[in-house]
C-alpha cells in the first residue's frame, strides 16, 4: 500500500493564480517526485496603488513516497 506525504509550500507570481501554483508545482519538482495532487488552502493578491500587484497561494502538495 502507497504511503501519501503532504508538504505546505507557499508562492507567489506578479502574473496569475494560475501560475503561482504552477511555479509551486515546478518548485517542489526539483526535489520531490510522483507528486500526484495540489490543494490549494488560500488565495491572496497584494495591492499596490489600488492595483493588484501579485498573487500568493498556500498550497499542501501531496507525493507518493517510493517503497523500499
């Protein structure tokens, strides 16, 4: 049986939602493999001058752990 970890990362993008998870994703890649699933907790946009100026997201990244 899969033993499933969870890791909570945080990211932030000055383009979109979309690719702050993606750069989340991309980010946790690097070192993690068989990510299966992204959750995303929070959704946050800073402004600046009444504009939106970036997005951050709060994401638990699931992984399945290699069997020994």
């Amino acid at each position: 049986m899969p033993i499933v970890k969870v890791i909570e990362v945080i990211s932030s993008s000055t383009t979109s939602i979309e690719d702050a998870i993606q750069s989340a994703v991309a980010e946790c890649a690097k070192t993690i493999r068989n990510i299966d699933s992204v959750y995303v907790k929070d959704i946050k946009a800073h402004v600046t001058d009444n504009k939106v100026s970036s997005f951050g997201v709060i994401c638990n990244v699931s992984f399945r752990v290699d069997e020994a």
